[in-house]
C-alpha cells in the first residue's frame, strides 16, 4: 500500500500540519535519519506535487486528507462480521464442511472466502469444475445458511488460446506490453499471465463488466489479490507500457496505483451490475482507494511480532484514510500456537475488517481445531463482535462521514499527552471503547494507560480516573477493555449472521 501521506506534531511551538506528496513514482522519505535536524521526501520522477494541510490537531489534519483524497463508502452490515478464510479449501465437500462446522460450534460467521482454488487453472472469472459439483447451488445454500461467499480475483490472466478472458484482452490491446510493443508475459499462479493495463478506461469498463460473472453466480464480494502487481519471475520492468487515463506512460508511473484502478474497475462493476454496496477488498493500494475497497495487510505469520505489529499497521491505515483494513487473524504463514490464536482474535475481533485467514502450506487454524478452552474464548470474541455490531456499525459512519479511522491511535484525540506518542499497543475503537489487548506470549497482566477522563473496565464495571497507568488482568480469556464514562454502547441479541434476528 503506498499512501505517500505523513503527519508532523509538534510542541513548541505547537504546530500541526499533515504532507500529502500525490507521487506515484517510486518516493523516499527520511524522517530523521540522515539528520535529527530536518526531514525530506521526494521521488525518483514526475510533478513535485505536494498539498500541505494544516489545523490545530492531528483530527482535522485527517479530516483534510480525507476531505481530498476521499472518505469510505458506508458498507454492507454483514461485512462488519466474522470471515473465515483458509487458502486450501479446494472442494464443494470442504466449503459445506467448513460452514457445517461454523454454525455446529456456534462461531458466529457472515461470509466464507473462496481462494484461487476455485478457478479452472487459476483463471479468472471461471469456476472449478471438477472440485465442485454444481457452484451455483452451494453459493446458494451457503447463502440460505446466512453465509455471503466472497472470491478472490487477481489480476494476471492466464496465456490460453481460446480463453475468452486472454482472447478479449489481446484483441482490444488491454494488456501491459514492452516498449517494443509486445504484450508482456510473467509468471502468477496460472502460470505465464498478462496484465490488464487498468489505466485504460476501456480496460477498467470491461473488468466492471466482468464482475457480473461472479454477481450472477451469487457472489457476495470480491477480494482482490496480488495487485501491486506481484509477479514470479522477476518485478515487472519500469520500461513496460500502460496508460494513466488518455495518457501513455510506463510502469515506473504506473506501478504505485495499479491496485487502485484495479479496485475502481471492480467497484464501478458492482454499482452497475448489483444492487447491493459494493464489498471490495485488496491487498495493493495508493491514496484514495477508501472509495473503492477495504484492504488487509497481506501475508504476515503466525508470530508474535506480528500480531504487535498488527496494532501500529491498522493504525497507521487509519491515519491514512484506509481505515476500514484488517490482518489475517492467527497469522498467514507459519503454523499459531492455541495462545497465539487466543490473543489475535482479540486484537481481530475489535479491528474494523475481522478476517481468520492462513497458507496453504500452514497447519489448519479453525477455531475447532484449537484445544478446548481456546475455542470458548475464540467464540466469546466473535460473539462480543457480534453483540458490538451497531456500535461499529456506527464507527463505519463516522468515517464515512468525516474520515477519521475507526480504529486509531491514542494520540489522535490525546494529542498533547506525552504517555500516548509511542503508545503501539493500545488503541481506540470509535470514540468510546479503549482496547488494550495482550500482545505477548505468556503474560496474564499487562501496564495500560488510560488518557484523560474516566474509564469503566467493560468486565469488571470498576471505574477508574485517567492520566494514570494501571495493572489490568489479562488471563488467557481476558483483553483489557475500557469504556468512556457516559457512553451509550448499543448492543444487539446474539446472533449467528447478521439478521438471522430482528434486531
Ligand atoms: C497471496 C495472498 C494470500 C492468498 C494467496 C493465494 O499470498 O496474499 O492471502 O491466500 O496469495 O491466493
């Protein structure tokens, strides 16, 4: 994700500024380690483009960036649910086993995710015909049992003769090509594949037009992958020719913003052909993508680093207008330990897109298959989520509406606290809820500040006065939450999907 946008705040004087460098080349930034005394950004080409935004404090900082660059559509409900994810589920028989299990277990859950093993040879916009008996109607099934089926579509189509997606392209001249004018060929996961060329405005057209493939077989959204663009055999050269609009130009100009018309293509394709708000997802993206898509934070492991790191990642999105992001819960690669699951679905479970997802090559990590008492605390994450929903539901509309992250750092609304600037384990959810999850391996407590104000700890109802560090009990079971005094925190009857009851 490549959102050349950063924040300066500073004391004295008090000063308050944001830089959006609208570059797509490749751009470098030293903050401070070339010297302490000054910072510098800049690009290896094109405009020096740069909008400076200023405000008394970081929210209207953000506000600003937003008010530019773009402010997220409000979703769907049910996409604030629980997903469950494997790459690996590669049969009709697994998919209805894995929902069969979900609702027997008693896992709250609104949609499974379709990895590339779907697809015919890993080509987009077809279906397996031999794993799968008959798609159309377990996508339907699936649907009456509450689950909303998203796919995941990448963007390299494979070389076939006689593939109409690869005949379409080549014929209409879609697709990337050298300087010689050669379509350019590299390696995804069908094998050699082409690059549509999204710049193109009639490259984006048909891929809108292409998603109606999915909506017709009942898809419910479209995770879009490896679109930065990733490529096996060797990056993409800068050399290689695409169009920014009207406009011809190269990879070197194109690259940063190549998730980014992906998703306005796959976007523009569900407002045409659906009639539902469109729930895009992505991996790759650049500066106002939040108009388009969600993201989460591509392929980490399994480790306890990166479950802290997941914190300051979200955050970080947040800041940056992405808010609506998510990490693969239990971690990608690598295989989680049961207490490892245990403390990311508590960081999961309060991140605005709240996904498990893990390898192909990584031990199973459905809640099931954790011991015991980690499935208990695995479904009391995702039914506090679920009883939470109108309160994020209400987050997404903030957002929508003014641009600040669900899910932020403390020091967005503590500006001028010194405790909160490097405070990475921490975070606020909406206005109102203080989450303070464990992020290290074997420990039962952990030291949380509480800024300004007064703070109900949501299990225990004690109440605390803020500006103070507190010892919080965190057992296996618990991640420390705190509530502001005098909120109003709806909540909804347990449900299983969302309107499996009339709320
Ligand atoms: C990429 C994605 C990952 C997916 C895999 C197979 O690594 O980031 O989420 O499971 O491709 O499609």
């Amino acid at each position: 994700k490549s959102i050349p946008f950063f924040i300066v705040a500073k004391d004295e004087p008090q000063v308050c500024y944001g830089i959006f460098f609208d570059n797509t080349f490749h751009s470098y930034f030293d903050f401070g380690k070339e010297s302490q005394d000054y910072y510098y950004f800049g690009s290896e080409n094109g405009n020096l483009d740069y909008y400076v935004f200023t405000g008394n404090n970081m929210v209207e900082i953000v506000e600003q960036y937003t008010w530019l660059t773009g402010r997220m559509p409000l979703p769907q409900l049910w996409t604030l649910g629980y997903h469950q994810s494997r790459w690996g589920y590669d049969s009709e028989e697994r998919f209805r086993e894995i929902a069969a299990k979900l609702r027997e277990h008693r896992i709250p859950c609104d949609s499974i995710h379709f990895d590339i093993d779907y697809m015919d040879a890993f080509k987009v916009f077809t279906w397996n015909q031999e794993l799968f008996d008959d798609e159309k109607q377990m996508i339907a099934d699936l649907r009456a049992d509450g689950f909303k089926p998203v796919t995941i579509i990448d963007p390299g189509v494979k070389v076939e003769p006689g593939y109409d997606v690869y005949e379409e392209g080549m014929a209409r001249g879609y697709f990337a090509t050298t300087p010689d004018g050669d379509v350019y060929v590299n390696k995804v996961w069908p094998g050699d594949s082409v690059f549509p060329d999204f710049g193109q405005p009639a490259v984006r057209d048909w891929w809108a037009d292409k998603q109606k493939y999915l909506i017709d077989l009942g898809i419910a959204g479209v995770w879009t992958d490896m679109n930065e663009p990733a490529s096996f055999n060797g990056p993409l050269p800068d050399d290689l020719i695409f169009a920014d609009e009207e406009r011809i130009t190269t990879h070197a100009e194109m690259h940063n913003t190549y998730g980014h018309n992906m998703v306005k293509a796959t976007f523009s394709g569900w407002r045409r052909h659906s009639d539902v708000r469109p729930f895009v997802i992505t991996r790759a993206c650049y500066a106002g993508s939040q108009k388009y898509t969600i993201a989460w934070t591509g392929d980490n492991h399994s480790i306890w680093s990166h479950l802290q790191m997941a914190i300051p990642q979200l955050c970080n999105l947040g800041l940056s207008g992405m808010s609506y992001a998510g990490t693969d819960v239990g971690g990608f690669g690598s295989d989680v330990t049961p207490e490892l699951m245990a403390r990311w679905v508590q960081v999961g479970c309060f991140s605005p897109f709240f996904r498990s997802h893990c390898a192909k090559f990584s031990a199973n990590q459905e809640p099931w298959v954790m011991p015991p008492a980690v499935l208990d605390i695995f479904r009391k994450y995702v039914e506090l989520r679920y009883q939470l929903l109108p309160y994020f539901y209400d987050a997404t509309r903030a957002c929508s509406l003014t641009g600040l992250p669900m899910m932020a750092p403390l020091v967005l609304f503590w500006q001028n606290d010194p405790n909160v600037r490097e405070l990475n384990d921490e975070f606020m959810l909406g206005r109102d809820l203080l989450i303070a999850p464990v992020v290290e391996q074997g420990a039962t407590k952990r030291l949380v500040y509480l800024p300004a104000g007064s703070w109900y700890d949501y299990w225990t109802h004690e109440l605390f006065e803020g500006g103070q560090h507190i010892i919080a009990d965190a057992p296996l079971d618990v991640c420390p939450i705190y509530v502001r005094a005098g909120t109003i925190l709806p909540k909804y009857p347990l449900q299983q999907f969302v309107g499996e009851i009339p709320a």
